[in-house]
C-alpha cells in the first residue's frame, strides 16, 4: 500500500513540477486523507515551504442543500476565491486529487438545487488557469466509494484493488519509469497537436449516434496537448493521465446535436447519464439527460457563457484508458478515453492576442464526453473541402 501510494503521490508532484521553495495547495475530499498525506511528503520531498491541504465535505454540500436558504445556494464566501488569487500570485504550485467518495450523494435531492452550489469549484479558477500563472497538476485518488460504482460486480475489496490496478496502468506507474513513460507519450500527442494546427480548419464536424455537430474554429486557433508551460516558461502536466489534443472553438458556431458516450459525474458526486445537447448559433438551447439533467442546467445558469463551449478535445484509440473499456465516473479518466467538448470558458492562450476577445468567458467549465470508434470526425477546411480527422478512433491526418 505505502509503495503505490509513494509512486502515485511522486507523480503528482513531477506532473506539477513542484519547485523548491513554493508553497503546494492540495485539494481533494473527506476520504483522500492517504493520498493528500503522501502527496504532501512527496511535495516536502522536491522543496516545498509550505503544503496546504484543502478537503471538500460533500455531506456539508448536501446539508447545505437540504436545509439552506434555496436563494442563498450560488453564495460563495469572497475569501474562497481571493485565497486562489493570492496563491496563483505568489506562483504556487497545485496538485488536485480527482476522486469520487460519495457517489450518487445528491440524487434524491432537488436537482434545480443541487446545481445552484458551484463549490468545490470556485469561478476565480478559470482566470487563474487561462493566465498560465500556476504550475498544476490533476490525479485520481482511489477511494472504495468509487471502486464499487466502477465495479459493481465486485465485492469492495475486490473491486478497490482492480481500480488501483486500472489507475496504475493508466497512470503508467507499471512501466517501471512514470516520467519518462509520459514524456514518450507526451511526444506522441504534442505531434498529433501540430498536425492538426497546421490544417488549420475552418470547422470540425463529428458523426455517429445520436450526434451530428459542427464546431466553428476560430481564426490563429492552435491545438495542444495537456503538456502545459507556465507564463513563465515552467513545465508542467496539468492532467494525469492524459490522452488528449485540445482547442478553444468559435463560441458562436456550433450547430446540430449531441450525445454523450459515456456518463458525466459531476464534481459533487452527482452522475448526469444519457446525456443529450442541441445547439444553435453556438448556445445550447436544449438540455435534456436520461438522469440528472437539471443539475447541470442549473450548474450552466451561473453566466451567458456556460451554455456555448470553450473547448473540443480529440482523443485516438491509441491510449491505455479507451482500450480498457472501463467507465471511471470520473471527468479525468474518462474524457481521455473519448473525445469531448467542455461548456463553459475557453482556452484564451490557444489563440493569437487579436482573437483573445472572442474566446468564450465563463465561470464554468463541464466536460462531456462525446467520441467513440463510432463517432468520425472531419475537418472542414475554409473553401469548404472535407478532410478525414479520425476514422475507427485513429488519426487519418
């Protein structure tokens, strides 16, 4: 137990990059105590001054809910925010432990309500990730809660061990080298971003079931892959695992409708299953979901921006999360097995300074996962030619 956990926290803290002397937020939930631990000796390892744990309760969440002011829900105090702003100037580094210890927590709870409460994310977040200021790093924490929603067939223990060893492998912490593993990996995926930019399309469109949706690029766009620099030039990885190449579209040219591949559980526990989206002009005017929908419409009621999108990520079938076959319920995992598209702010440093106005804004971001080997994806060029993108989840670029 205590070597994966060492080998999992020594991860986080590379994929971040912790520098000697920064002070290392944590943030994870009520349950994670083992991995946030290890994580902070990890980071005292590499240098850190100071290492700041911060655990979101769920179950306050859902008292909250239950017998809370339904008008005071969206209120969150100033200081939750300003606390980000102060560390992200002073250049911290921050490791965020993605987990799952209260699954389905929220169901029988009014739904227009639950998604009223934002928190554990706080709208000061998105400035401080699109100014490149802090050096970050996103890795799951298993928890036996998840474990038995992944694997219900299993008992917990059973089922606890399979998802560490499904993490492990995904997380290439079996290789033997996980850094060097993911700088291979790396390599791979920052070429398939140049491919792409270079094409530089007019408009992505994807086709499968249940989905016909035209995405408009904008002008200067550029893909990436989730290999980050600071500002500053720092590097960083910002998700682990990751198996995606990713771009900020026009937020005024989506058109046709969406279905997710697989569910999306929300950052409070909350899974939003069959999920299904209708856009026009670029906003998404209709919402509607097999489970949970109006929690996430309410989640998108936080600004105009939350209903267009501020992000299209393509993902090849040449990864270790797809193959395996596994839904995660978790946004982190799961995302880098299909390709998706986030509501919600986009990317201002994917495009060129004269096109930074158009990016979209929001105080939120939701990613939904919407590929499959199923799902072909073309790129349109500006005279209108249509250029096969992925074909049976691999590249044809």
């Amino acid at each position: 137990m205590a070597d994966r956990l060492e080998r999992l926290a020594d991860l986080a803290v590379h994929g971040a990059n912790v520098q000697p002397g920064q002070v290392l937020m944590v943030t994870g939930e009520i349950g994670n105590e083992d991995v946030a631990r290890a994580v902070a000796a990890a980071g005292y390892r590499r240098g850190a001054k100071f290492v700041d744990v911060d655990y979101f309760d769920p179950y306050v969440k859902r008292a909250r809910i239950e017998n809370a002011d339904p008008g005071s829900l969206d209120f969150v105090p100033r200081w939750y925010g300003t606390r980000m702003v102060d560390h992200a100037e002073d250049e911290g580094a921050r490791v965020t432990l993605a987990t799952l210890t209260a699954p389905n927590l929220m169901d029988d709870l009014d739904k227009t309500l639950v998604g009223r409460d934002m928190l554990p994310r706080v709208k000061e977040l998105t400035k401080i990730v699109g100014d490149r200021s802090t050096n970050w790093c996103i890795v799951p924490a298993p928890h036996r809660a998840w474990a038995t929603i992944v694997y219900p067939d299993l008992d917990e223990d059973a089922a606890y061990e399979r998802l560490w060893d499904e993490l492990e492998h995904v997380l290439r912490l079996d290789d033997g080298d996980a850094a060097n593993a993911w700088d291979e990996r790396m390599a791979v995926l920052r070429d398939a971003a140049e491919r792409l930019t270079a094409r530089s399309f007019d408009a992505i469109e994807l086709r499968g079931p249940g989905t016909e949706l035209s995405i408009g690029m904008l002008p200067t766009h550029r893909w990436w892959a989730a290999d980050f620099t600071r500002a500053d030039g720092l590097r960083h990885l910002p998700n682990l695992p990751t198996e995606e190449v990713f771009t900020t579209p026009d937020p005024l040219r989506t058109n046709g409708h969406v279905t997710s591949t697989k569910p999306l559980a929300l950052r409070d526990g909350t899974i939003v299953r069959g999920l299904r989206v209708r856009f026009e002009n670029g906003v998404a005017v209709e919402i509607d979901a097999a489970e949970n929908g109006d929690t996430l419409k309410s989640l998108l009621d936080i600004d105009e921006g939350a209903r267009r999108l501020g992000e299209l990520a393509l993902v090849d079938r040449q990864g270790r999360i797809g193959p395996l076959g596994t839904v995660f319920y978790n946004t982190l995992l799961d995302e880098n097995a299909a390709s998706h598209i986030a509501l919600g702010a986009g990317f201002k440093f994917l495009v060129d300074e004269e096109v930074v106005p158009r990016v979209n804004e929001s105080g939120q971001h939701i990613d939904f996962m919407i590929g499959s080997n199923e799902v072909e994806v073309d790129g349109i060029t500006a005279d209108g030619e249509r250029i096969p993108v992925l074909r049976g989840g691999d590249w044809q670029i």
